[in-house]
C-alpha cells in the first residue's frame, strides 16, 4: 500500500450484519436492558420496600463481618449515617449470599443509593442476555434469542427488582444461569450420545436405523451439568425457594436424557436415562449441601453472629452427634424455618398466588409527593409499582394454557421446557395462600413467561402447517404485539423506576382496582 494512503474499511453490508447477528442481538438487547435498569438507579435516594433489611444488612456484613442489629431511623442510613449500627447478632431469616453481593456493590461505591443497587442491575441486565441466548437455543433462530430479550428487558417486575436491593432478582440470575448451563449441557451431550450411537451400530454391524441393544453409550463426564447444579446451590443460597427451580429443571435434564436416548434408537432408552440419573441426583446432593454450607462462612467466623454459639449454651440438646456450629446452624435454620411457617401479618400489598399470573395485587415499594420536581403539574407524585408488563403476563396465561394442552396431546418436549420454569415458580406457592406473601415474588417467573411468549410468538407466525415458513398474518400479529409491548412499556416505565410524574398521569396507570 502506497505510503499515507488512508486505510478503507470494507463496507458495511447485509451480509456482514448477518454474520455478526448474534453479538448484534446480544449487544442490542444487553444494551436495552441497561438504559432502563441504570438511568436514575440512584433515585429514589429513600431505602424502597425491604431494601430496609437487605441494604442494611449488607453493609453489615461489609463493616462488621457479620449481621448486626440497626437501631436508629431508616432514612439515617440512607443519609450515609451507619452509627446506629450495633455488633449484637441480629436475627435474619435468609441465607446470606445475596446481601454479600448487595454489598459488593457498596464496597465500590460506598453505601450509597446507586451503591446498593449496582450489583443488581448488573445482574439484572445478564439475565436479559442470558435469556436471549436460551431462547436463541431451543427455538434455533437468532431473531426469536433477540425477541425474547426484548420482551424480558421492557418487562416490569423484572425492571423493578433489577433496581432494588432484595433478594428475589439475585436468586433469578442463578435460576436462570443453571437453566442455560443444562442447556448447554444438552447440546454437548446430545452431540456425544448421537455419534457414539453411531460408532456403535457401525461396529456392531447394523444399519443406521436399526435400534441400539442395550441402555446406549456412555457420554462422559457432564460439566455443564455440574456447573448448573452449583448454579442452582446458589440460587438456594439467596432463598430457599431456589431449590424448587433445582428440582424441577434437573428432572427436566433427566427427561432430556430420556427423549434423546431414544431419538438415537437406544432400546432400554428408559433405564439407560435413568441409570445414569442416578449419579447426578448423588451429585446434586453433595454439591448442594457443600455450596450452601460455604456460602455461610462469614456467619460461622464471627462470634458475634446470631445465634452462633447457641450449642455452647445448650449442651445435650439439638443433633447432639453435629460438630458445635452446624449444631447451632441447624438450630438456626428451625427458627427461621418456624418463621417462614407462621409468617401470616396481614399487610396491604400481600397477594393470593393464585393470581400471580394476572398481576392481580402487585406491590407498591415506593409512593411520595415531590413538590420540589417539575412534572407540569400542581402535584408530583413518585412511585415504584413491583407490577409485571401486563401484555406479557396476560397473553402468558393464555400462552401456558395452550402449552400445558400441547404437552398432555402431543408430549410435546419444548412446550415442556419453556413451561417449567413458571410452574417451578408458581405451583409450590400455592398451598401458601393462607401466608402473607407478594406478588413481586414473580420476578423469578418473568424470565420463564418471556421464553413462554417468545414460543407462542413463534408458533403463531412460523406455525407447523407451514413447516416453519412464515404466515404473514402470523408474522404481523407477532410484529404488532411486540410493538405493543415496547409502547406500553414507555407508558409504564415511570411507575417502575418511579421518576417524578403528574399524580392524574399515575392514576392512568391504575388499570385495575387492586393495582391501587
């Protein structure tokens, strides 16, 4: 090249798009989802809902190595003052992982409103891409990955527990990690089981379609499959309710395991699945128990933490064969356990679970006047509504019912998978109706309805009679309603990020009676 002629940069083409299509989708969606979850994410400036407990504990854990008792008001430790802060054990009755990171962030920025909420975001934002890639994985299209992320980026519980310092938006992101990590688990142990069925048959002599004697081959040790089991400890390790996703989706993997042993002519395909089951539950065990247990170190270092030296004090009594402080965890987690059985306070937001899939109660975290801010009018109002975008909830329920029907009539394995997640979420809420419980507990479903929508989306506009062409009128109702949902989602965006509006403006966004 000629010396100071200028360097020219290929053009950018359709093709070129095309082939960098998924880190377009992945970057879109990605950034989508960090504009609504880190614009303003300091404001409001007031510790939101039960940010209380968990802001608080967290620095606890930052400052003192363990979870003090606070005294003082709230607002003093939103103004930065901490002095109140005693080193008195203080009684809590979730597992510690989520406010350590709650306190990473505070660790950077301070133990501030932005610094409280930071990780969350962070957090938050990967389980939209996560999500994107999942659902780009089990219905084989980039442009359905990128919908999907879409969905879950604009989609309100989501956005609101991205946003705050509780604990439900942290245990999400490890659900969801653990349920990408089976999937990733299939794909390589699919490919594996397909060519070692292959190699199989060839040296037996048969033909390519003749059916494999035997439980099938060996597919080796399963990494992913043990990464996502440490990702499903984890999510326990935030709250409990995560070992409900860790139950449903690794029997998932199991029927997984079953549908491709069989696809690949294996004739005992049954035991052979469950033969090999059969380690994984053992692992799951072990890991599960291991990881949970590690993840209270801080607790089981500090003599001042709660409850710590409870065996001391009762010798003879408890698991008296435990070492002195699992003996005292163990007494601890009845207590807390005893808690989560009697909680039945009657407060204004709790919700029967039975209507969660409406968003029929959601919860207010967040309502005061602003006379200081600009909105246009004689009064300003601030609020956060923990409420689920109603396009996507609404039309989810409508997509489940559909999904269960194709389940039972045609066992049809990716309904399955896309409606696990929500029922893992919802059904062992149920028997607790009586239980004062709330509707922003859905954030773990959200990620699970968006990827419920995305496939009923798709099945409407690429539907089997066509084999999977698109049906233009199929193709322009998932066009509207995803523009509907975009539009509807700037509509509700100020209740979820609760900058200051006009108090008739939020009134607007009172559709039902019990979203008041």
């Amino acid at each position: 090249m000629p010396a100071g002629r200028p360097t020219r940069l290929p053009p950018v083409t359709l093709e070129t798009l095309w082939r960098w299509r998924v880190a377009l989708m992945a970057g879109g969606v990605g950034l989508l989802a960090a504009i609504v979850r880190f614009v303003s994410l300091g404001f409001p400036t007031t510790l939101v809902f039960d940010e209380v407990f968990y802001a608080r504990g967290a620095w606890s854990l930052i400052a003192l190595g363990h979870e003090g008792e606070w005294g003082g008001e709230n607002q003093d430790f939103a103004n930065g003052d901490d002095s109140q802060l005693s080193t008195e054990g203080d009684y809590v009755v979730h597992p510690l992982t989520g406010k350590l990171l709650i306190g990473v962030g505070m660790r950077i920025f301070g133990p501030t409103p932005f610094g409280w909420r930071f990780v969350g975001a962070v957090l938050g934002v990967a389980t939209v891409i996560m999500v994107a890639f999942i659902a780009r994985h089990l219905l084989r299209s980039t442009l359905w990955g990128a919908v999907a992320g879409t969905l879950l980026a604009v989609e309100g519980e989501h956005i609101v527990l991205s946003r705050s310092a509780l604990l439900d938006g942290y245990m999400t992101f490890f659900v969801v990690a653990g349920l990408g990590l089976l999937v990733l688990d299939r794909a390589r142990t699919r490919r594996r089981l397909l060519a070692a069925a292959d190699a199989a048959r060839t040296q037996e002599g048969l033909s390519p379609g003749d059916t494999l004697p035997g439980m099938g081959p060996a597919t080796g040790l399963r990494w992913w499959r043990l990464a996502a089991i440490v990702a499903f400890a984890l999510s326990a390790t935030v709250k409990w309710s995560g070992l409900w996703f860790a139950a449903a989706f690794l029997i998932l993997s199991v029927i997984w395991d079953w549908a491709d042993r069989r696809e690949a002519g294996v004739e005992r395909w049954f035991l052979g699945g469950l033969v090999r089951a059969v380690p994984a539950a053992a692992a799951t065990v072990v890991i599960t128990v291991g990881v949970y247990l590690a993840s209270w170190i801080p607790w089981f270092r500090s003599d001042e933490s709660y409850g710590r030296h409870w065996a001391e004090n009762h010798p003879g009594e408890g698991i008296t064969w435990l070492p002195e402080g699992l003996r005292s965890l163990v007494h601890y987690h009845e207590q807390m356990l005893e808690f989560h059985r009697n909680l039945d306070s009657p407060h204004n937001y709790e919700s029967n679970p039975w209507l969660w899939p409406l968003q029929y109660r959601p919860t207010a975290f967040h309502f005061e006047d602003v006379p200081d801010a600009d909105c246009g009018a004689e009064r300003c109002v601030s609020a956060i509504h923990a409420l689920g975008h109603p396009f996507i909830w609404w039309f989810g329920v409508a997509v489940l019912v559909y999904a269960l029907w194709r389940i039972v009539r045609h066992r049809d394995l990716t309904a399955l998978t896309v409606s696990v997640g929500v029922l893992a979420a919802w059904v062992p809420w149920l028997p607790f109706a009586h239980r004062t419980i709330f509707t922003f507990y859905t954030v773990a479903m959200a990620p699970f309805v968006v990827l419920l929508v995305t496939w009923g989306l798709k099945r409407i506009a690429q539907p089997d009679r066509l084999g999977g062409e698109w049906s233009t009128a199929g193709a322009v109702f998932a066009g509207l309603y995803v523009g509907a949902v975009l539009i509807a989602a700037g509509f509700f965006l100020p209740i979820w990020t609760g900058m200051p509006i006009p108090f008739e403006y939020w009134q607007l966004h009172m559709w039902l009676p019990s979203w008041v």
